[in-house]
C-alpha cells in the first residue's frame, strides 16, 4: 500500500454511488477513507477532522443531499483549510459554489472517475503530495474569523482594487438602519458581487453568520436556505427541505449580527419573496435598479481610470502607464473587461499593442478568452445573455439597442428616439399602445438588464463602448448594412439649422457629438459615410460649434473632412 489514502465526503443519501467509488479505487490499489469507518461511540468530529488532516486528496462527491449537509460543508471546509487537494465529482445537482474555479468531473451518469483522475490519485497516495495540478492550484476556501462563526462565501478576489467610497457607503448603511437592505445595481462587470464578497471579508468580525445565496432565476430559495438551517445545526441530514427553510428563517427573525448577500437577483419582486426578514444586514446585488422601494440603491459604475490602471498593473507590472492607460481606455474602463484583458496577455505573452489591435475588429471572440476563476462568466457572455432576454421580451429594446451600437459611446438624447423617423422602429412597435411610451419603456428596459445606463436626469443614455462592439459581433453583415442605413436616417433628423435659438444647443450638443464620431470612422462604411447627406450634416455640426464658441473644435472637424474628402476624391478620379 501506498504512503497515504483518500478521504470522500459525501451525503448518506448517496452511498449507494459511494461504494461503488471506494471499490472502484480499492481495484486500483488506491486507498479510501470514509465514515463508515467510525466505530460506534468513537467522538465523531475529532476522527473525522483527523482523518482529513492525514489524507493525500480529498474527493468531494457534490449533489443536492451533499448541499444540504451540515457535516459535508464541515468537512470541505475543515480540508481547504488543510491545503488538500481536492477534487470534485457532480453526482446530481449543481457545482458547490465554493468549487467553482476547480476543474470537477461529471459522473451523474453513475460513471466512474476518468483514467487522468485516477493516475492522479494513485500518484497522491503513493507518493503523498501530488506533481502538478488538474488546471490550477487548489484556492483555499474561506475560513471563518472565529470558529463560532457560521460562514458560506465565495474566495476573496486577490487583485481587488479600489471600491473604498462604495464599501464605506454599504457600512454607513448598516449602522444607520437596524435590519437594513442595500442594493448594488449595475450593468454586467462592473464588479458589483466583487464589492460584495470584499465588504464581507473586510467586515467579518462584525457578524456572526455570513451566508451567501444564488438569487438568480434559475436559483432555489428553499434548497439555500435549507443549507443554511444544516450549517447552523438547526436541523438533521433527512428534514424535508421546506421545513429546514422555515427554521432558518425563525432563527434569522429572532437573531440579529448577520450579513446574507444575495446575488444576481432579477428583480424586486423575486427578493420580496426570497427576503429573510430580521434585524441583519441584506446585501443584493443585481443589474435591475428597481430597488429602491425595499432599500438604499448604490449604483454600482466602471472604475475610475487611475483605478482602472491600477488594477491592470496589478495583474501585469510590466505594463507602462501609457500602455495600461491605453488599455483601460479601450475597455471603457469596465472591471471584467480589463480582468480578462489582463488575463489574456498574461496567458498568451501577448503586448498591449496586440491585444488593442485584436480588440478592435474581434471584441466578441477575445472578450470570451482571458476569464478570470473568481468570474463565472466572461463580460462577453455576459453580454450575449442580456440580449438574448431582451429578443425575448422586448424586440423593441432589441432594435433600439443595434441601432445605438453604430451610434458614438456617448449620451444618447431620449427626446432624438423619440424624433426618429416613423419606419426606424415601425416593425416592433405595438399598433395598440403609444408610441412615446414603449420607446421610454424600452430604454428602461436597456437599463434594467445593464446594457445601457441612464445619465443627464434620465434624459439621456449610454451604451458602454464595450456592449457596443460585442453587439456589433453579433450581427451579420446583412443586419449591419440595413443598421447603417437606419442611422443616417436617424442622424438626418437632426435639428441642427436653428443655430441662433441656445435652447437647442443642449439637444444640438450631443446629436453633434455622434455625427462627428461617425465623421472619423474607417472606409468601411463609406457607404453612407461618403454620402451627400451625411457631408451636408458634418457641416451643420461644423457651423454649431463655430456658433457655440467651440472653434477649435470646429476648425479641427472641417479640417478632417477636408482631408477626408480631398483623399476620397483623388482615389475616385484615378
């Protein structure tokens, strides 16, 4: 026999799979240790915690029993701790959250351990510490600060940054309000479970329980909660999964020093029926900001450029400041964005220089590489995911969001969709219900799922410059051609001739500020960009700024398009 074994948690309900795992091994001359094993009378946690301290791995056998376990999330706890390797099998259910930057393998078909895992095991146990890792080193699982705490939360992200302003906000919060609910709402990437997971860490001490929970649509209250009643000992391994809910709620209403965060809630209603009501603290994070009936919103945006910097040379010290100011600056200054830009290079060995250039016509497929663990998702993804539910439940959203993928990554007027000539948005608007209505419902639409933000007194919003180039991806080249049309003619609409009423400068200003983004873009699309029309409007936008003091601008607009042209024409005549 070798020089160690190992250890398998696991739920009672599946010991059926178990002995058959331990079998398995056992005909591979690979040693097993679990709590069959216990004489009867022995002290149960003492024999447990030392067989896991002796171990070579730790299997963890993940199902929705195993969840629900006080004992296994003891004992998953209790071996990180111990710095094990620890290697997951998906039974039934869903991935542990606190695995979920592990490599795990799916035996819920009743399969056994695949022959790569098991030449890792045998290594282990014959040689007590294993070469080399599945992927990556295994991530320490979170210890609570005193062991009288009850804690369930994700890895703290090592190169978190910045954020204080936020942080203090959320603790301002807590000790203003007894029982108080603080929302973070934002688009995707911008970091708010990040803030979340840091404000737990960092305000520790200051609970007793920390407890983090799915509030996602696809998610189960009871389940979470169910877990929660197990961890806190207020339950036994076989109690019906409503009841164990309902305890734990009794004791969260009669106790007060808790912290339960909530992620990805869709919506308020959803968190209405979710909420554990008592004198803790409810942190949310989500991308809908209708939150406000129910607590305190805290808008959650990009970084800053200084933070948006400092974070890539985290990541990358080599990194000049030019070259990460560069950077942050393509990204928009968007946390994920910049994490698996960061990534990516990392990874690859690739320059600043390159990964501008990729960008540029290949946001969609890079925004995909470069994910960090602690992410479950890449900002592309991310993106991806939002549109798709806006095909489905607002095409009228759908359309206005591609339309403003073409337009600059500025503040987008309300009152200029609602000016947009009648055949823009004909095909997905409702016949039976205003027209001004559903445009304003859909841009609250954009807003609720992060895909844009409303700025300048809800009169106006932005569309990130990173949602507008992965939606741009999405397209296919017939789509972009028809968009393109569709922009000049919204852009044709512009009210720029009554230069000398100033009342129209503020509506003027930021119609102006598209049409010259769109007087420097590339040959590309020359199709409407060289275009009678659009020469006529560089011009408008030309004389504006003149009129409104602005006469270096002016100046260096009419100059481009004099260049532009000039160069355009000479080709023609060739």
């Amino acid at each position: 026999m070798g020089a160690g074994y190992v250890f398998i948690s696991y739920s009672r309900i599946d010991s059926s799979f178990v002995g058959e795992l331990a079998d398995h091994l056992a005909a591979h001359q690979i040693p097993t240790w679990f709590d069959r094993r216990i004489s009867p009378g022995e002290y149960w946690s003492r024999e447990i915690e030392a067989a896991i301290d002796s171990c070579s791995a730790f299997i963890m056998v993940m199902s929705r029993s195993a969840r629900a376990s006080r004992w296994v999330a003891l004992e998953l706890n209790h071996s990180a701790s111990r710095n094990k390797k620890i290697i997951p099998l998906l039974l039934n259910g869903e991935v542990f959250f606190e695995l979920n930057t592990i490599e795990y393998e799916d035996v819920s078909d009743g399969s056994m351990p695949t022959p790569r895992t098991m030449s890792l095991l045998k290594v282990l146990t014959d040689e007590g510490a294993p070469l080399a890792p599945m992927i990556r080193p295994t991530p320490m699982l979170p210890s609570p600060p005193f062991a009288s705490k009850v804690w369930h939360v994700p890895p703290r992200n090592s190169l978190f940054t910045g954020r204080e302003e936020i942080l203090r906000a959320i603790g301002h919060h807590r000790r203003a309000a007894v029982g108080s609910i603080t929302a973070l709402c934002g688009p995707g990437g911008v970091g708010k479970s990040s803030i979340a997971v840091e404000y737990a860490y960092s305000q520790s001490a200051e609970f007793e329980l920390v407890w983090w929970m799915d509030a996602g649509p696809s998610s189960s209250v009871h389940e979470q909660l169910a877990a929660m009643a197990h961890s806190l000992g207020l339950v036994e391994d076989f109690t019906e999964l409503s009841s164990a809910a309902a305890r734990t709620r009794n004791y969260l209403r009669r106790h007060g020093n808790w912290l339960i965060a909530m992620e990805d809630a869709s919506n308020a209603d959803k968190v209405l029926g979710m909420l554990p009501y008592g004198t803790g603290q409810i942190l949310i994070t989500s991308r809908d900001s209708r939150f406000h009936e129910i607590g305190t919103v805290i808008d959650v945006r990009t970084f800053s450029r200084q933070e948006s910097v400092a974070f890539l040379k985290a990541q990358l010290p080599v990194l000049s400041d030019t070259e990460a100011d560069a950077l942050a600056a393509a990204v928009g200054d968007l946390p994920l964005a910049a994490a698996q830009a960061g990534g990516f290079m990392r990874e690859t060995g690739a320059s600043a220089g390159e990964y501008l250039d990729a960008l540029e016509g290949h946001a969609s497929d890079l925004l995909q590489l470069g994910r960090p663990a602690n992410y479950p998702r890449s900002v592309a993804t991310v993106i991806a995911r939002s549109v798709d539910e806006l095909r489905n439940i607002d095409p009228l959203a759908l359309k206005m969001l591609k339309l403003c993928a073409f337009l600059a990554p500025e503040p987008i007027p309300v009152a200029w969709m609602l000016q947009a000539p009648s055949g823009t948005f004909s095909d997905a608007l409702n016949a039976s219900a205003p027209r001004k209505i559903q445009l304003r419902a859909s841009v609250g639409q954009l807003v609720r799922l992060g895909l844009a933000r409303l700025v300048d007194v809800d009169s106006a919003f932005v569309i990130h410059r990173i949602t507008r180039a992965v939606v741009r991806d999405l397209l296919g080249a017939a789509d972009r051609d028809v968009l393109h049309e569709t922009v000049l003619r919204l852009l044709l609409t512009a009210q720029l001739d009554d230069l000398s009423n100033v009342e129209n400068w503020a509506l003027s200003a930021a119609i102006a500020a598209h049409i010259r983004y769109l007087g420097q873009v590339n040959a590309d699309d020359a199709h409407y960009v060289n275009s009678q029309e659009f020469r006529t409007l560089l011009l408008d936008v030309a004389r504006y700024l003149e009129v409104s003091g602005q006469g270096d601008l002016a100046q260096t607009l009419a100059g481009h398009a004099y260049t532009s042209w000039s160069r355009r024409l000479a080709s023609a005549l060739r």
